[in-house]
C-alpha cells in the first residue's frame, strides 16, 4: 500500500498549514524582536513590507498548491520549490549572491524565479508539467551560476558554485518528487 495518497496530502495539509502562517509570522517578528537588543540588525520599515510582501506570497503559494496537491509528493515537491525560491529571493536581495546586492549578476538569479513564476502558470500547476518547469529551473540556475562565476570576482567564485549547486539539487529533487506525483492515480 502506497503512502502517496489523497487522504494523506489532506491530513498533511491540515498539520502544515497553521505551521505555515505561524513560522511566517514568527519570520516576520524575529528582526523586530533582534532590533531591541542589538544594534547589529537595523530594519527599516521597508525592510519588513518587502520582507512581509514575500513571506505573504509564499504562503498563497503554499495555499494555492493545498488546492491542487492531490498526493503528498506533490506537496513536498512544491513545498521545496516554494522555499528554495524564497530563499533565493531573500539571499539575492539581503546581502547578494554575487557580491553586493547591485552587482549585476545577482539579476540572473532572479530569472530563475521568473522560469518558475511564467512556467508553472503555463502548465496550471500540473504534476507533469511542474517537473519540467522544475527541470527548466535547475536549467537556468546553473547557466545563471556559470555566467555569474565569470563576470564575479575571484573571492567568492567557490561560493556560487556551492550556492548554484545546492539551488540544482533542489530544483531537481524537487522536480523527481512532481515526476512522482504525476504516476500517482487518485481516487478518492
């Protein structure tokens, strides 16, 4: 008897989503709690609606894939594509991946997120669909990497290519876990 079933995903979603919205609450909470003892992190309050702005899209992610999700893989598969872009997001504009968050090649990064946004609302989501757009993503990230190493100083050319490699695998495990869902027949 298989484990990836429709029941599964709903006793799953019932567990995860209030986790969701309180661990993105309490994200949203830990830099403003940070400000009162230490001078080291200082948020303005753009920082929290940009911080805030993000973590809301990632939860109506989390949310609209609780619509869709019909077997639990689907679910993991897309709760690791929504973190890993998140992530990404929150690296490239915090502190950069290349550099500063200026330096031109950290907008490369950033369209590997755009691959993922325009490709999951071409294939709506499907479980096949989203393991090429997944595909697709570790695609670009790694000519993103490739082409970042290049134009990026010496010093930090072994730290893209961890980051570009752990962002590869992700992308990949999470597009194996799609390919997954989508043998899955769902009764029920």
């Amino acid at each position: 008897m298989t484990h990836d079933t429709y029941p599964n995903a709903v006793a799953w979603i019932r567990v995860l989503r209030p986790l969701v919205w309180a661990g993105a609450a309490l994200l949203l909470l830990t830099p403003w709690l940070a400000m009162r003892f230490t001078d080291e992190v200082a948020w303005t309050g753009s920082d929290f609606v940009v911080f805030g702005a993000m973590l809301l899209v990632a939860c109506v992610a989390f949310e609209t894939i609780t619509r869709v999700a019909r077997v639990p893989s689907y679910l993991l598969a897309s709760m690791i594509a929504i973190g890993a872009a998140f992530l990404l997001l929150w690296a490239n504009l915090a502190v950069g991946i290349v550099d500063a968050p200026e330096h031109p090649a950290n907008l490369l990064f950033l369209g590997v997120l755009v691959v993922g946004a325009v490709g999951a609302g071409l294939v709506r989501l499907h479980a096949r669909g989203m393991s090429y757009v997944l595909a697709a993503m570790a695609t670009a990230q790694a000519m993103a990497g490739g082409i970042a190493m290049r134009m990026d100083t010496q010093e930090s050319s072994t730290f893209v290519l961890a980051f570009t490699g752990l962002y590869i695998v992700a992308w990949l495990s999470s597009a194996l876990l799609f390919r997954k869902a989508a043998k899955v027949r769902v009764s029920g």
